[in-house]
C-alpha cells in the first residue's frame, strides 16, 4: 500500500515559497498541498489559483488542491487551469455535490470530498464511487497549528472499510494537527495521504528535518 506525505505551504515562508517547495521535495515530498479558504467558509484568507500557478512553475509533484470555500463550483476551473493536479471540494458547500465531483473530472483533476471533524462518515457515502480521495479535517478548518482532534479516527477506520467494497483504489487523506505521533495514529485506521504544515515548514530544525522526522513513521513501502 503505497503512502503519501503532503506537506501543506499554509506554514511556508512566501517570501521564499518557490524555494521551500523545493526543499520540501528534495527531502522527499509526495505532493504539495495548496489550502485555499475564503473567509467565509472558514476563517482566514488564503491563496488564489495565482498561487497555484506559481507552485506549477516550482515543482512537478502533484499539487493537491483543498477548497475551503463557500462557492467551489465557482472557482474549480480557475483552478484546474492553473494546474491544480487534484482538487478537493467540501460536502458541507456543495448542495449539488454529486455534479461538481463530475465537473472535478470533466477538468481533467483527481476528485476528491472533504468533511470537517463534525460530519458524519453517511454524508459522502453517495458519492464514494466517484473520489480519488476522501480527506478528512482532523481539525476545523482555518489556520495551522491547531491540536488534532482524535475523535475523528474511528471516522476514517468506517470510511476505509466503506471504500474497500465501494472504491478500493481511492485513498484517505488527513488534514490538521499531524506529527510523528498523530501520522501513526492516524496511519493504524487506514490513511494514506498525511497533511502536514506546522511539522514540515516551521520544524525547528528546517524542511527537511521535518519532512524527514514524519516519512521515518511510514511502513516500508
């Protein structure tokens, strides 16, 4: 079972963003993971599909694209023209959910759901069929550094075994609050793909101490 480290640019110094993409996938990044919020949906303010473009030019990892905002549909092809490689929409914004994962891979990017940590694993269940990926926020969205919420574990055992039967090759993946220690918590329940901002780009010992400190966790591969 193959495994994916994503760490996320919410924590990157975009002084020198290009940069730390680089040194992020020289230490041995999977992908990157973009955290585009509105300020709406959730608190804070963050990257436009400029930013994305930019991350395009430094690096040919995937670009793992997580829309928290209010109005995905608005914005997905702004986005996949930028070079997003998958995007990432919310249940919790789109009522016509089933449609915009459509639209996702009428693009031409991997499609995935997110739910927040109050939401049920039953109210994506509808749509397994059509995801890449199922993220799961181990934290409420808005800001890096936040605590892991633990409650959120037996969500993703449910949500492994629910995809085994419906969609095998999808993948979960777990956004909020991870390090070495929450990675192997989280890894025992079935994820695959692993988020991480605060532990990569503001490591006390840089980049790729922290990029290295979260891979050491990973089975063999």
């Amino acid at each position: 079972m193959p495994y994916y480290l994503a760490p996320s640019i919410l924590s990157a110094d975009f002084l020198t963003l290009g940069q730390q993409i680089k040194d992020a996938e020289m230490a041995g990044a999977d992908w990157i993971h973009i955290d585009v919020i509105d300020g709406h949906f959730a608190p804070n303010l963050t990257m436009g599909p400029f930013v994305v473009s930019a991350c395009r030019r430094a690096t040919q990892l995937p670009l793992d694209v997580h829309l928290m905002v209010a109005d995905p549909d608005r914005l997905i092809e702004a986005f996949a023209q930028a070079g997003a490689t998958s995007l990432t929409v919310h249940v919790e914004t789109c009522p016509h959910l089933h449609r915009t994962l459509t639209r996702i891979r009428e693009l031409g990017c991997g499609v995935g759901v997110a739910l927040n940590p109050g939401t049920p694993a039953s109210a994506i269940e509808p749509v397994l069929h059509l995801v890449d990926l199922v993220l799961v926020m181990s934290v409420n969205p808005g800001f890096s550094g936040q605590e892991f919420i633990p409650e959120v574990l037996p969500k993703i055992a449910e949500l492994r075994k629910k995809l085994n039967k419906i969609n095998p090759p999808a993948v979960i993946e777990i956004d909020g609050g991870i390090t070495p220690e929450t990675l192997l918590r989280s890894l025992k329940v079935g994820t695959q793909v692993f988020v991480a901002a605060t532990s990569v780009f503001k490591h006390p010992d840089g980049i790729a101490a922290g990029v290295q400190s979260l891979r050491e966790v990973f089975p063999p591969q």
